[in-house]
C-alpha cells in the first residue's frame, strides 16, 4: 500500500508516472531495452530529451533566448558553478540569506569570490524574506542570488525582485513548477529535480543566452553552461533516465493543465493546512504569513515532547515523513505538485484528532 509520503526530497512522485515507468521499464516503445539502457547519443534517447525540453518550454514558457540544460551534480554543485560561470571579469557576487539553502549557496560562492550579503531575515530566525526596499544592492555585483524557497525554514517569495542590470540568479529546487513564473525576470533558474521534477540525478539549469560568456577558465567542461549548451548537455552522459522520468512529470503536468493550474491545487493545498494552524494553540507555525511557503508547510507541535507521538500515530494513519529538519526541528509537511489534495485533508484530520486527544 502506498502512503501520503511528505518528504521534502526526494518526494512523492504521480503514481501514473511510476506506473508508466514500471510498464515501459523492460521494453522502451518496442526497442527491446528500457531507457536506461540506451545510447545517449542514439535517436531514440536524443528524442526523448528533446520533448523533456520542449515539455518544459512550454510549462514554463522559456524564451526563446534562454538554454535549458540537463546535468549532473545537484543544486549543491552549482552553488559552486554559478560563481565560476557567472563572475566573467567581476570579483562581486550579491547573495540574499534567507535560510539554510542560501547559507550553503553563501558558503560555497565565498570559495571563489567576494560575497555581499544585501539582505538578510537572520533577524527574524529566518521566518521572513527581507523586503527589496532594504536590499543594499551593488551595481558592481556579478549577479544577484536567492533562493526562492527555502525547504528548511518553509519561506519562500511571492514575488519577483527587480534587479536591474544585475542579472538574477534563482535556487528554484523546492517549488520550480509549483507556480507561474516570469522566467524573463531571471539570468540563471537552477532546480535538482528531485521534489517537483523527477527524481534525483538531475538538474536543469535555465539561463540567458547572453550571459554564457562568463565562465571562469577553470570551469570543468561537465559544467561549463555555455559548453553544455552548445553539446544538448552531451559533453558528458547526462543523467538519462533521470531526464526520462522528468519527461513523464512534464507530460503529467500537461494533463494536469499545466503550471497555473497545479499552481491553483497548491494554493488549495496550502491554505487547507495553514488555515488549521490558524485556528489551532496547540500548534505553531514560525513562518510570517506573507512568506509562507505553499511547498514546505513548518508547524511545530507547542509541547515538543509530544514529538513523537504525533509522528508515530501519522504513521499509523499512512502518512510519512513529516519530521522537520534537524536544523530547525518540529514538523515538516512537504506537499509539491505530486501530493494529492486527499493527502493534505488526511493530514489536516489527524492534526485535529491527536489536538483533541493531547490538548
Ligand atoms: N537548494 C534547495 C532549496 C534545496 O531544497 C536542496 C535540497 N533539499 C538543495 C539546494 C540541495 O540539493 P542537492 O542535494 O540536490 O544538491
């Protein structure tokens, strides 16, 4: 039996997808192997990057300037490789700290550059995005970066902050396809793909066509973006069978009737569960109000000693993973696109039981 599984990545994928994988595993459309046997480099794999592509064109609505490359390493690497293809001439890079992500997107950019923090809610334990009126910007940066939705803390932005020249740069992994977004307002969208587009192994990069000329010399060709872009991101194998399970999220999320439709369910999603927190003292939610993120629901239960009971009995009632990170402790309940509605109300039902039966 399968359960809600809340976890905030790898997560919950459409059991249709895995249904699809599981039917087309041994023999791909009649090739005789499955996908993950195949040259990458043959027509029946270069065709099936090439719909993931187009797929994700369209559910994004990626301008035609922009590259969209499929690789290896995770967001984790390209803490690292945003730096080395960004900086070009500069020595500056903005940085906004809004968490846990962005302190290790810091941490690794201040290996190969001078990192500015222009705003940061560290005042506010991270349970708020600084307003963009009180970022101190320097028109000198290479880039400017954020992360749009901080997994751990459970904030994310609501909206699209203007940087002007300075191109920005955008950790998308916990919510990229959750919700409309104007990709022209960003320089570089990077995602692993586990939470809301496959399964671990991938990453796609999204990036202005006129920004690939930045790369520092000591770039590895693996993960030099202008050499990817230029090579279908076959300078090395890609993460083939990851690109293929993302191929079938995309294809789900068509059916779905795209990005602003699931964006609907989630803002559904959200608020079912966030407007039990608001009526309830028995638990808590950290997270300020307008920042609350619709992917990653923080709540704390007031009496942590309680902690376990309430993960046991979820447990029992078939729902996993919704223990918080160790950072930040409490729970955690990681709803993406692929969560059902069904799940959210199960949840939502048994936060209610175990207040009454505690409280
Ligand atoms: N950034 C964010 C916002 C994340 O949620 C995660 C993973 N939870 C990462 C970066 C790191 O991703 P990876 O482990 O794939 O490198």
């Amino acid at each position: 039996m399968r359960v809600f599984n809340f976890s905030a990545g790898p997560a919950a994928l459409p059991e249709s997808v895995l249904a699809q994988a599981a039917a087309e595993m041994l023999d791909w459309h009649g090739t005789g192997m499955s996908v993950m046997e195949m040259s990458h480099r043959g027509k029946e794999f270069m065709g099936i990057q090439a719909k993931v592509e187009a797929d994700l064109r369209t559910l994004l609505a990626i301008p035609e300037d922009y590259s969209v490359l499929f690789l290896q390493g995770g967001a984790i690497a390209e803490n690292a490789l945003v730096p080395m293809n960004m900086l070009g001439r500069r020595t500056i890079a903005d940085y906004v700290n809004t968490g846990e992500w962005s302190k290790k997107s810091i941490r690794e950019a201040r290996k190969y550059c001078t990192v500015k923090i222009v705003a940061s809610s560290e005042d506010t334990n991270f349970t708020s995005i600084p307003a963009l009126g009180t970022w101190q910007l320097d028109r000198n940066a290479a880039y400017v970066h954020i992360c749009t939705n901080e997994t751990i803390g459970g904030i994310e932005y609501q909206w699209t902050p203007e940087t002007g020249e300075v191109p920005l740069v955008a950790d998308m992994s916990s919510h990229i396809l959750s919700r409309v977004i104007d990709v022209a307002k960003y320089g570089v969208i990077y995602a692993g793909a586990q939470k809301n587009a496959g399964t671990a192994g991938l990453t796609l990069v999204i990036v202005r066509n006129d920004l690939l000329d930045r790369a520092l010399p000591i770039t590895p060709s693996a993960f030099h973006w202008q050499e990817q872009a230029a090579a279908d991101s076959m300078v090395n194998t890609p993460p083939t069978y990851a690109i293929y399970i993302a191929g079938l999220v995309f294809e789900w999320l068509l059916a779905q009737g795209g990005v602003a439709a699931i964006e609907k369910k989630n803002i559904a999603k959200a608020a079912l569960l966030y407007d039990y927190l608001d009526t309830t003292q028995f638990y808590r939610a950290p997270a300020r109000k307008m920042d609350r993120s619709r992917m990653n629901v923080r709540f704390h239960l007031q009496d942590e000693s309680l902690d376990s009971a309430f993960l046991r009995g979820a447990k029992e009632a078939g729902m996993d993973q919704l223990k918080g990170h160790r950072a930040v402790g409490g729970m955690r309940a990681s709803i993406y696109n692929a969560m059902p509605f069904e799940g959210v109300r199960t949840l939502v039902a048994y936060m209610k039981q175990f207040e009454q039966q505690y409280g």
